[in-house]
C-alpha cells in the first residue's frame, strides 16, 4: 500500500476545465425528442457551458436558401430549425460553440459528401456568398439572444487536413476559407473570437506551423488555435464494430505540448488559447472501447492533464444519439456519447461529474500524479483516484489535523457501475424494453459509502482501494456529531 503525506500548502498548478465544452452529432438531432432527453440529463448532473457540433450549415438545418426572380438568382435565409435548436440550448444552460460547415448544396462548388446524413465536405463556390450567410446568421442570432452572443467561440470549418471533411484536404483552400471567414466576421464586430484550423491527427505539427505562419503573413490574430484528439491506433472492423488499442498515454499528451511548442514558437502567438473542440479515446461511432470502465478510466488522467497545456478540452459526445455512420443498432454499440439509448449513463459519464464536483469543491490543488489529484478548500479535502487496465491498489492519504473526518467516496468500476456487463448478461437485447432500461439505470450508477475518520496523533489516514479500470471520487470533511436525545447509533445496530 502506498502512504502519501498531504501537504496542505502544496499548491499545484492543475487547469481542471472539464466543464468548458461538450461535443454533440449534427445539430439538426437536436430536434429528436430522446437527444433532448439526454442532454437534459448530463446537464442536470455534469454541466457544461458549451456545446460543439457539425451541421451549422447543412441542409437539414436548412438555413441558405436560393430562387429566381425576374431571372435573377437571389439568396434568402431561413432560421427557423436553428432557433429551435439554439433555444433549446439555452434553456438547457449550455451555449452554443458555433463549428462553421459544412457547405450548403446550392452554395458547395462540388458534390464531395460525408458521413450517413451527406455533409458537403467542398468549399463554397463564392466565397462573398458564403461570408454574406456567415455573418447574416451571427447578426440574426446577436438580434435574438443579445450581446451574448459576442462571447460565443466561433470555428472555422472542422478537420481540413482529412480529405473526407474539406476536399483533397487542400491547405491553401482552407487558408482562403479561413481568412475570407475571418475576416468578413471582425469586419462586423471584432469582439467575436474566431479560432481555426480544428485538424486532426494527419500531419498535424505541419498544419499548425504552416497554419500560424499564413496568419503572420496576412496580419490575421486567431483567437484561439484549435485542433482534436484521439487516443487509439487505427481500429479492425468486426461486422458493425471496430476495435482498437489504446496508445500511450504520456506520448499522446506529448502529441498536444507539441502543438502548444509549435504556438508558441512565434512571437506573435505566444501563449495564445489553444482549445481541443474534440478528444475522446477512439475516433470512431462504434468505437467498442467507449462504453467500458477502462474508457473511463483512462478518461481520468486525460482530464487530469489535458489543461497543462490547453485552455480548453471538449469530449466527443454528450450522448449517442449520433448517425455519422447510420443509425446504431444496439444501446450499446460503442457510440462516443457519455449516455447510451435510454438515458443509460456509461462509466465515463461519472469520470466528467467527478471532475465536475472536485472544480466546485475547490480549486487548490495540494496532489496531483500518475494515479490521483487532490484539491482542498475550506471544507476539507477532496479528490479522484483512477487505476487504468492494472490490479487492484490501495493508496493511503495523511492529512494533518485534530478533527474527525467524514470519508465519502463514490466508486465506479467493473463490479459497480457496469452497464455494458449487465446488458450483456440480459442477452444484447438490441431494443431494450422499459423493464430492461429501468434495470440499466440502476445498474449505471457508483456505490456511494461512508466512514468516520478519526485523527490520531495530529493526523487523520483516509486509505482508498481502486480496482482495475476503477475510479473513485472522495471528499473529506470535518465531522459535527450531534445526537438526538435518548438516541445510540450503536444501540440501535447491536439488536438482536
């Protein structure tokens, strides 16, 4: 068992954004009843502040409009389906991260698509278009939910060095796009914060470089870099799943400071806001890893570390209401969201509302390693444990003081938060009946225990067992007994 002294001057740097932002499938799902339902859920019990997707311009959310009169073709704009959607948002006490794609039919210069729902991945055909329907939507929305508005991140466009999402993955279109975007957006109010260029994995060190050189040519200040992140070597598809191998996680975050070097190696973008606007473990909707503990606990040194180097990092998705690539089969087909079908919270759920609840415990951080981080504040002590794909460890936490304790902790692992076992165990019903959805919930949420700690010798020990791909939340706080008159605890439990 590992003793650790906690020191409670310690004050170590530790940048826990964990609520910044959320991801989500296209937009226009938010029109679905059950993808409301689940984010009202992670709402209710996480909280994030923002909410990123693809879609903004698609068809679906039929915004860009053209027709002909008196020979002329002419352009009209409809927002009835992103109102709805953005209200939605907003009742739900999340704000939308506006990603700018993908194009519209009539305005795309080819018929280049992705994904089930057939995003069109080329660039605009006019480009005085595409930043008139750009800066038309910002000014409808700044009129509809006031000067809000002007703190709402904007992106341009999502993955341009993968050929799939921006065609033939051309750098210089994309520098255009940029640019043009940006620019057309300062023109109308400077206040907005424009990031780009949102790549992923495919040469990225030569993308920022050569991104961050562009800007410095054309004078252009980005107010954020932004880029993603994955965690798994390229996947083996089985009939509807792929499987993958989680990589290293130290060469993965050294993949990140790489980009945070390459930033701040120009004088001009030292210490400029880099956001990952996605990061998860796989990179794909039927990811099987997604819906295990050891996704979760894996998630739990991510988010330990991910701010050392990031302003903001947002996981890819809230929920698997979700059709990149059709519409899953199964509750639990390896989809990326925090919540499966049925409102069914996933291990990973709880790694994020951990994390969550230690921001709001405190924000003074006295540990932080390989397996754990402590915060402390004036209510006591608080922090998370988390054991990735190992044996099971006990960890044992000296806090010095001359008061009892109350110890709570709340444990997520294979043999206590385990849907995807227990969906297994019913048989893999790929349409689960109300029975079977109400037994899932049940079976999705951590064990919550107590215990009274009492200091000894100027000191009190908390000791932690985490099992294999386990987390385990604490708090630790001073204890105020005060019994009823005539009532003995001991008493009542001793009955024979």
């Amino acid at each position: 068992m590992r003793n650790t002294v906690i020191d409670p001057e310690n004050r170590i740097p530790f940048n826990n954004n964990v609520d910044h932002c959320i991801g989500t499938g296209r937009l226009g799902l938010a029109l679905t009843a059950e993808y409301l339902e689940q984010l009202r859920l992670v709402q209710q019990e996480i909280g994030f502040k923002n909410i990123r997707g693809h879609g903004l311009f698609t068809d679906d959310v039929a915004i860009y409009h053209e027709y002909e009169e008196d020979g002329v073709t002419k352009v009209e704009y409809n927002y009835t389906y992103i109102d709805r959607i953005f209200d939605s948002y907003l009742e739900l006490g999340i704000r939308p991260y506006l990603e700018l794609g993908f194009m519209p039919e009539k305005l795309a210069s080819g018929t280049q698509t992705i994904f089930y729902w057939k995003g069109n991945t080329t660039p605009p055909r006019d480009y005085t278009l595409w930043t008139d329907m750009v800066v038309a939507l910002l000014k409808h929305l700044r009129g509809r939910y006031g000067e809000e508005v002007l703190d709402w991140n904007i992106e341009v466009w999502n993955e341009p060095n993968l050929p799939g999402f921006w065609y033939k993955a051309d750098m210089q279109e994309y520098f255009r796009l940029f640019k043009e975007t940006f620019n057309a957006i300062k023109a109308y109010d400077e206040r907005f914060r424009v990031g780009g260029p949102a790549i992923c994995g495919v040469n990225d060190a030569e993308w920022i470089r050569k991104f961050l050189e562009f800007c410095k040519a054309e004078g252009i200040r980005p107010d954020a870099v932004t880029r993603h992140h994955y965690c798994v070597d390229f996947p083996e598809t089985v009939g509807h799943y792929d499987y993958s191998t989680l990589q290293d996680p130290d060469e993965r975050l050294g993949n990140l400071q790489s980009t945070r070097d390459i930033a701040d190696s120009f004088d001009e973008y030292r210490g400029i806001p880099i956001h990952i606007t996605e990061f998860s473990t796989s990179y794909t909707p039927k990811g099987v890893i997604h819906d295990t503990n050891l996704n979760a606990a894996y998630l739990a040194e991510q988010l330990s570390r991910l701010g050392d180097m990031n302003e903001s990092y947002s996981y890819w998705t809230f929920g698997d209401v979700f059709e990149e690539q059709g519409v899953p089969f199964t509750p639990f087909h390896g989809g990326f969201g925090l919540v499966a079908g049925g409102c069914i919270p996933k291990p990973t759920f709880y790694t994020f509302a951990f994390f969550k609840a230690l921001k709001k415990f405190g924000t003074d951080c006295v540990l932080r390693d390989k397996t754990a981080v402590v915060v402390k504040s004036d209510k006591g002590y608080a922090g998370i444990l988390w054991n990735i794909d190992g044996e099971s460890f006990t960890r044992s936490f000296e806090f010095p003081t001359e008061d009892s304790f109350t110890l709570i902790t709340k444990t997520v692992d294979e043999q206590t938060c385990n849907p995807l076992k227990f969906w297994h165990d019913l048989g893999e019903p790929a349409n689960l009946t109300r029975t079977q959805t109400e037994l899932l919930r049940a079976a999705a949420k951590p064990l919550i225990q107590s215990e009274v700690i009492t200091a000894e010798q100027g000191k009190a020990k908390a000791e932690l067992t985490v099992n294999k791909n386990g987390i385990v939340y604490f708090e630790l706080t001073p204890r105020t007994f005060t019994p009823d008159r005539g009532y003995d605890y001991d008493r009542v439990i001793s009955f024979h």
